[in-house]
C-alpha cells in the first residue's frame, strides 16, 4: 500500500518576475548584438530570455525607427514600437506645447492641445493611404503627458490648489530669507521677460488684415523679447533688454547701442541670454545701491521657466543671490506679472497710436497704413525707452504686494495699478477713434486686451517638421528611404574619423573659453564633454597602437626568378608605417578643472 502524501506544500521556486524594456533599452541590446555579442550572452547580460533577445533582433529596424521618430524622453518609458504616424505627430505635439507655454508661463487648455495633435497628425499623415483614424482622446493625452513628462497641460478636473500652495510657501521662504540676511527694499530684484508684438495694433483692424493677406507673412517678424527688471522699493527700473533675431538690422546701422535707452541683444530664436546678468544688471545694480549709501548685496527673484533654468546663476555673483520660484507661479505671485508688464505694454502701444496720429494730423496724405510700414527698430526702442519711463515708483511697489506685502508702502495703490491700466486702455480706444478706419472706428476694450495680453509666437507645421529634424537629425522622408540599407551595417572607426571629430571639439573648447563671459561653464561643458569622449579617446590610442606594430609579413621576402633578395638595411623594400595626423588627445576629467 502506497502510502499517503503530506499535505505539506513544498516551496516552488519564485517566479521569474516578467522584464519590460523601454526602447532605449532595447537598443542597447541591438548595440551589443552588433558589436558581435551572441544573443545568449546578452540575454545573461541583461537578465531575460534568449528568445527575447532574438525577438528584439528580429524587430531591429522597427525599434530604431521608432526611437529615431520619438523625442528622447518618450523612448526611455516607452516600450512598445509604435506607428511612425504617432511618434511623429507626439514629438511636434511636445515642441509646440514648449513653445506656446514657455513665453506665457501658463497651463495648457487639454480641449486645444488635442484640438492641435489631430491638426498635426492630419498633417503628417498627408498623402498617405489607410491611414488609422486618431481621435486624440483624454486617455490618449494623458498617456502622452506621462511618457513626455508634459507638466504645463491642465487635464479636465485637475485643481490648481497645488500650485497656489507652491506659492504660499515661496513667500514664506522670501520672508526668511530677507530677515534673515537683512536685505531692504532697494536691495530685491525681480526679472522677468515678456514677448512684444511691436507692431500690433488689433487683429480686427484692416491694418492687420491685409498683412496677414500678405505672401510671405509672418507674425514673428515683427516679434522682440523684452527683460524687465525693477526692485521692490519700486525706485530704481533696470533699463529694458530686447533680444532681435537679427544683429544689426537696417534700420540701427550706424548707430551707437551704448546710447540707446535699452540694452541690446541678439539671437536668431529670439530666446533671452543671460550675459545680460553679468554686463548689464550687475554694474546698474552696483551703481544704484552705491548712490543711496547701501551695501552692494542684492536679492533677485526669477520665474523657474527653462529660460532661467542655470544652476551657474546662483553662484554667478558672491554679493547677489538668486532665488528661483516654483513652476507655474509666476501668475500669483511674480510681481512683474501682477500688473507692470501690463501697464507697460499699455503705455507702449498708447504711444505708438498717439506717434501714428501725429503723422496722420501732420500730412493728410499719410494713410494709417504708410505709418504702419514705416515704424522701424529705431522707432520700437524709444517707444519702450518712453514706456518704461512712464510706469510710476507706486505702480511697481503696489506689485510687490502678493510676494512680499511688508514692502509695499500703499495698500490701496495696487487698485490704482487696476485703474492706471484701464485710463490707457481709454486713452488707446479715443485715439483709434480719432484715426478712423476699419477695425478702428469701433474699436472695443476687448480689441485693446487683445493687444496688452501675453502671446507666444505659434510655430507653423512647417516649422515644426523644421525643429523635429534639427532635433534628431533626420533628413526628408524620400531621401532617407532611398539611402537606408536594407541590411544593418555599420561603417568602421577608423584614425582619420575619430582624429576630426577630436580636433573638431577641440575647436569647440578654445572658441567657448573665448566667448563665453562665464569661464566655470565653459569649463565644466569641457570637463563633461572630455569624460564623455574617452572611449573615443582610448580607441584612438589602440588604433594609433596597432598601425605602428610590425607586421609578421614584413620578415619574409618573396623569390623571384630563383634569385634571393639581397639583404637591406633600408626601410625602401619594407610596408611603410602609417602616418597618423598629429592631434593631441583629449584633456582628461581632472586636468580641465
């Protein structure tokens, strides 16, 4: 008789615990079967199956397309090869979303930012046959902002108590700090930047109208970035920087930018630089603390937009201190956003409108139109010069008032901030009235909102499609299904190859110690980029290594005709060494500190 089993239950092994890897991962698993790896061995390497390693394999061409497609920070959580159509469509989406935000600062509308990813995908789409219909639907788009880290884009339902908490406990740290380092009114700082449109003068004016109508139009060109800066006590105004997309243009050759009423700067993106902290604010700052008797140690306060984003700013100066807000704040508390922008941008346009009826009384000839074409550059920066100059002390210390209450001297002043605005707006729509014209006869305090309210400079399709390739380095469709091999090969490092792209950082390094005003990040770019480069650097030096070695070849001499080579001392007869361009290796991690 058999006798019976235990009831005991026998621990079973644990179970393997099932491995998802995001895309990255899974190229650099395809890297290691390419370097000649068995997929056995990277399969042990990297802890799954060797029949996944081979299904990876299998699927090389998908998965590299796919990363290729995809923004960097989509394919480190991504982990399914998705169609190209998506992963096109997303990473615009995700370009459109930075620039549309990072002006304004704001959240993003879910209802537009979806209404936008059907208008890209349709147009990436374009042309293509059974293309898979796409909905953009609320699961969708927060699939999106989890896999692109997408933060600025306010779902249906979600609160904004977060952020008004983030702001509460800025101005309780604010409070500390300036108790606790005893600075004073005169000595905090706030910056902050805001696009102008310098030219807008309402979108439903026949003016803009026809130049929208325009070949060739575009909205940005008469599009410059702006930094104001002011302090708490509210009697001292940094003088404004304008960051252009052009150096010189036309209408400033051959004037002086040292006697301008604005600092002036260039980018081709119009993006804000920050030498502005180092040779403008710095010796204003200096200079204004040293008239009033008090010690030169400055607080400055900077929205937390990428922008501002450097961690060198904080330890850019020993005697100023830079504290960042928390993201999205910017509208609660930022003192600038409270209401002198605004109150700027007002005086600015009452002033273009007040020079364009001068022009329009002074020849009845002049249409609204001449004038408009005939506003240059020159004519922008002494209307801001002017501008800046007519916000009032009062009007900045009353914007201090929900970032640091203490300092503001008048409580009641920050209704007149309210009320100052409105008297411009006014003013403007009297004006408009006078110039008579479509869009100008019935001028309503709306159109002039319009015009006062922060705008972003949104990107076209096209310019998109621009930024994606620049982004990942991917040329045009045909071109790149006309060049790519149908079998995976790799071209081989050779001494020439790895010796320019060594030169070529070399002349990288010596160009950024010249003109960048900040030697630590120059430095530090360096220190990074050489810790990088040194598998390069090291391949370099075997490669180098094994072209001096002598060949076992080299000691035999074939027989001709039954005759034995003489022996020889010269080097004529022997395979040559081969000559290696003279390019200095790399500084190392230690030595570029």
């Amino acid at each position: 008789m058999t006798p019976k089993r235990s009831g005991e239950v026998l621990p079973s092994a644990p179970k393997r615990r099932k491995a998802v890897m995001c895309l990255m991962e899974k190229i650099r698993v395809l890297d290691k079967l390419r370097s000649g790896m068995s997929c056995s061995a990277v399969g042990r390497e990297f802890n799954v199956n060797e029949s996944t390693i081979r299904y990876i394999k299998k699927k090389e061409k998908e998965i590299r397309r796919s990363v290729r497609e995809a923004a960097p920070e989509s394919a480190k959580v991504t982990s399914i090869v998705r169609e190209e159509a998506m992963e096109k469509m997303e990473k615009r989406l995700n370009l459109w979303i930075h620039e549309m935000t990072t002006d304004k600062k704001g959240v993003g509308d879910s209802i537009v930012v979806r209404l936008k990813a059907k208008e890209i995908y349709g147009h990436v789409t374009q042309g293509q046959k059974n293309v898979k219909p796409f909905s953009a639907s609320a699961g969708w788009l927060a699939r999106f902002k989890k896999q692109y880290g997408v933060n600025n884009v306010k779902l249906a339902g979600e609160a904004s108590c977060a952020h008004q908490e983030a702001a509460e406990e800025f101005k309780k740290y604010l409070l500390s700090v300036i108790q606790e380092k005893g600075y004073v009114e005169e000595q905090v700082f706030s910056a902050d930047e805001t696009g102008l449109f310098y030219k807008d003068v309402g979108k439903r004016t026949y003016i803009t109208q026809m130049a929208c109508k325009a070949p060739g139009f575009k909205s940005f060109q008469d599009y410059a970035t702006l930094l104001l800066c002011t302090n708490a006590k509210g009697d001292f105004k940094c003088k404004p920087l304008i960051v252009y997309r052009a150096q010189i243009p036309p209408a400033l050759t051959g004037k002086s930018v040292n006697h301008m009423p604005v600092h002036w700067r260039w980018s081709k993106k119009a993006w804000m630089t920050f030498d502005w902290f180092h040779n403008c604010f710095i010796p204003e700052v200096e200079c204004y603390l040293q008239g009033r008797n008090l010690a030169f140690k400055v607080l400055l306060i900077l929205d937390n937009a990428p922008l501002h984003c450097c961690e060198e700013l904080k330890n850019a100066h020993p005697n100023v201190e830079v504290l960042f807000m928390p993201p999205h704040t910017t509208s609660l508390i930022q003192p600038l956003d409270q209401g002198i922008i605004k109150a700027f941008k007002a005086h600015y346009t009452r002033e273009l409108y007040s020079k364009a009826f001068e022009a329009l009384k002074s020849n009845t000839e002049t249409t609204m139109l001449d004038y408009w074409k005939s506003v240059t550059l020159s004519n922008v920066i002494d209307y801001v010069g002017t501008a800046w100059d007519s916000i009032k002390q009062a009007t900045i210390n009353s914007c201090w008032k929900n970032v640091w209450p203490d300092c503001v001297q008048d409580f009641e002043g920050f209704e007149g901030v309210t009320e100052s605005i409105n008297d411009s707006v006014k003013n403007i729509m009297h004006i408009a009235r006078q110039i008579s014209g479509e869009g100008f006869d019935d001028m309503k305090e709306e159109d002039v909102e319009e015009i006062l309210a922060e705008k972003a400079v949104e990107p076209t399709n096209e310019d998109l499609d621009e930024m994606a390739k620049q982004g990942i380095g991917v040329g045009n469709d045909e071109d790149e299904h006309e060049s790519q091999p149908t079998a995976s090969r790799i071209d081989p490092l050779t001494v020439t190859k790895i010796s320019e792209w060594n030169s070529a950082l070399e002349r990288i390094f010596n160009d950024m110690e010249e003109c960048d005003p900040m030697l630590n990040r120059s430095l530090k770019f360096k220190r990074l980029t050489s810790t990088a480069f040194a598998p390069y650097s090291k391949m370099l030096k075997d490669l180098r290594q094994k072209a001096k070695q002598t060949r076992l070849t080299q000691f035999f001499r074939p027989v001709w005709e039954g005759k034995l080579p003489t022996p020889s001392t010269s080097h004529e007869r022997q395979t040559p060494e081969v000559e290696l361009p003279n390019v200095d290796m790399l500084p190392s991690s230690s030595s570029a500190e």
